[in-house]
C-alpha cells in the first residue's frame, strides 16, 4: 500500500491512489467506481445444485451490488420455500480492487437422507425427509411425596418458524393432569433469546389442604440471557377452580436470575440467585372472603455450592416467599416435604409467607468420569410459615435434620431421605424427575 501511495504522490498515477485496500482505511478514500459482482459462492446446499440456489437468488455475475441486495436476494430464496433458513453474505475478492463483491449464499435445506438405488451402478440420491422427522417425543417423570409421580410425556414439531421453533403438546396423568400446547422459539440476535406461549388445563391435589386445584389458561413469557443472567417476563390469564371457589386471575411477572452452574445435576463452586416479582388481578371480587382484587407477590431464592475435599460439595440454600396481602388458599405458599422442609409432609404448613433455608453436606460415591452419578447427603432444614399480619419472631420454627441417597443418570434423577421433624417422628420423603 505505501508504494501505491508513493507510486500516486511521484508519478501522478491517479489509478494506483484509487486501487487502495477496501478495510479501516477505506474511510479516507472517497470510492467512485460501482460496486460489481464478481462471484456467487452458494454453501450448505445438498439437494438443490449451485446453479438452482443462484437462479433463485435472482442475481448474477456482473451485476451491480446495492444497498439493497443482501436483503433482496434474501427474500428470494426464502420465498421459494425450499430451504428452512438462509444467510446472505458481503464478501471482498480483491483487497486491492474494492468495487469487486463477492455474495456468499448460506442455505439450510433441512433433514435430508441418502436413498441407496436398487439398480447397481446407479447413484446415491439425497432426499428431504418426510414430514415424519421433525416429530419428537420426550418422557415426562416427576414426583415428590405428596403429590404423586407424574408421568406422560411431551411430543413436539420441531423446525417450525425456522430451526429455532418448535410446537409441543404436553401430556401427563398422575400426580399432575395435564394437558397443553406450547411454542417456543429461540433467536441469536435481537432484543430477546426465547419467547414462548401456550395453554393448558391441569389438575393436581394441593397437599397442604387436599383440595383439588383446577386449572386452564393461557400465557406468554418473553426472556432475554446474557451470559450467566436471565430476565423474563410472563403474562398469563388462568381460571381457577379451588374446593367452592372459582377465580378469573390475570398476572404480571418480571424475573431475574444468575446462575454460574456448569453442571446443574451435581453443581460444584457455583451460586444460583432468582427474584421474581408477580402482580396477581381478579377479574371480578374473589371468591374467597377477605381477599383484595389485586394482589404483588415476590419469590427471592439463593443456593451456593462449595467444593471441599475431594468431590464433597457443601450446598446452601435460602428461600422467601412473601406477599403484600393475604392470598387465597389456592397461591399460598408450601412448607413442608422434600423440596423445602424434609422430616414433614408435603404442605404441611402453608402460609402467606413462607421463609426457610438448608444445610446439605453432599458425598459422590461414583467416579467423577461416571455418566451417573450416586451419592449420599445429610441435611439440616428450617423454616416457617405463616399468614399476613403475623411476623417471623412470632411463628414456629420447624426444622428437619437426617440422611438421603441419590442417583442421578443423565437426565433423571431421585432422591430419598429418611429425617426427623421436630416434634412429627421420623418421616421418608423423596422427589425424582426427568429433565431435558
């Protein structure tokens, strides 16, 4: 470049001042020439050739390049319906000649297949698949004593909307009855990384008053994640059957969370934090007495994992869940059971406000380089509830302590414990699932 410049300041080769590399020093030069297509690279492709892909894009050798052309060829080929995604590229073929483009062509033609031919001597042929492969199915395993195990499983159209969407459709019996549709996707860039919606109608046994709680709605949830932080918004429209009460209630809800888990089945060094805040409405007065037409909920959580010797972790974890004004039966807060106050039965002190908090020192029994792991803890856990109006000096402390093992392979896990409540005996509580 110096001798270009050189060439142009003691000879006057005006050529040579104009034929500097396109690049951070471009600005300095003003550009005259058009900017002309020079090449057509088409990538990705496996069933449709080069010269299809090109012909679609409506663009060809020679031709100007615009301000307008990435995004006009763009939408060519996605009209013609045959690629489940596309990314157009702006690429230089000459850092000394800036007016020479080349246009990359990246399509996704979606799940493909080899069809081998019968007749020897004929070729292999790539085909798209049957409308059959974007169907999927996971099981769906939860329990917790309590509530019973829940099972079923979740079948899903995946690649709708791009290969970023998917439509399932939940269905469980058991414990949780369940059933819904919901569509998801997920974006690389833009203002948000997944947004959802759905409905469902489910029903499930509240185990602090044995009650049958009947739900269907709809909802949306929008989430944004940077790094090691998600922040989420959810809004939702549910009617609620709950013993003799019947409720339309509409919410709002905004949530935060960090989370430093590299592995979240057996986390290690690691901290989890959530806080959500959530504004329930009631179209209408509630059903039951005594309750204000709109109500602010909060969920505040934190869990940190310490490694100690060898594969030992030391997990703590403190929860508070609170509202500005007495709740319904239905949205009161749960302690007791597996998941915040082992050595009681599940639900067995609802409230307003629920507080609690544990201690587990956590023993791996396997190989760190195992698939599964199986393990033993022993625990201590505390907490209260208690109903508006009332204050955490003033509520019982109910506290746990005892001893579990548990198992987790992949993407199931389970747990059982055998504690002491103080003053309910020994009690076994478990809890198992199957996450993806």
């Amino acid at each position: 470049m110096v001798g270009l410049l050189l060439s142009a300041l003691l000879y006057g080769d005006a050529s040579a001042a104009t034929a500097i590399p396109h690049g951070r020093w471009a600005d300095s030069f003003v550009q005259t020439s058009p900017e002309i297509i020079t090449e057509l690279r088409v990538q990705g492709n496996q069933i449709a050739t080069d010269a299809q892909v090109i012909a679609l894009s409506g663009v060809t050798i020679g031709s100007p390049f615009t301000a307008a052309t990435i995004d006009d060829v763009t939408k060519r080929l996605r009209d013609s319906k045959q690629f489940d995604d596309v990314q157009v590229l702006k690429r230089f073929a000459s850092i000394v000649d800036p007016t020479k483009i080349v246009i990359v062509i990246i399509v996704n033609e979606g799940p493909v297949k080899l069809v081998v031919p019968k007749t020897a001597g004929q070729p292999i042929r790539v085909v798209k698949r049957g409308g059959l492969s974007r169907l999927m199915w996971l099981p769906i395993v939860s329990g917790e004593d309590g509530y019973g195990i829940t099972f079923g499983a979740q079948i899903a159209v995946v690649d709708v909307t791009g290969r970023r969407g998917r439509v399932s459709f939940p269905l469980t019996w058991g414990g949780t009855k369940q059933a819904g549709a919901e569509f998801e996707r997920t974006f690389v860039a833009g203002p948000f990384t997944r947004i959802q919606f759905g409905t469902s109608i489910s029903r499930q046994k509240n185990p602090g008053f044995q009650i049958d709680d009947d739900r269907r709605g709809v909802w949306g949830r929008l989430e944004r994640r940077a790094g090691p932080l998600l922040a989420g918004v959810r809004v939702g429209s549910q009617h609620i059957s709950f013993d003799t009460d019947s409720d339309e209630v509409r919410s709002v809800r905004g949530d935060i969370a960090f989370d430093t888990r590299a592995d979240p089945v057996y986390p290690r060094n690691a901290v989890y934090a959530i806080a959500s805040l959530e504004h329930l409405s009631f179209a209408g007065q509630p059903s039951e007495p005594g309750i204000a037409s709109s109500i602010n909920r909060t969920h505040l959580e934190a869990r940190g994992f310490i490694g100690l010797i060898g594969q030992t972790v030391l997990a703590m974890r403190v929860l508070r869940e609170d509202a500005d004004t007495p709740m319904p039966r239905y949205f009161e807060s749960l302690l007791g059971g597996w998941s915040t106050l082992r050595g009681f039965a599940a639900g067995a002190f609802p409230g307003d406000t629920m507080v609690a908090g544990s201690l587990e020192f956590r023993v791996p029994l396997s190989s760190a380089l195992s698939i599964g792991k199986i393990g033993m803890s022993v625990f201590a856990d505390s907490g209260e509830a208690y109903q508006k109006g009332q204050r955490f000096r003033d509520a019982t402390l109910h506290s746990g302590i005892g001893a579990s093992v548990w198992l987790s392979a992949a993407f199931f896990q389970v747990g059982l414990g055998v504690s002491h409540g103080s003053g309910a005996g020994m009690r076994v509580n478990f809890g198992t699932g199957v996450s993806f």
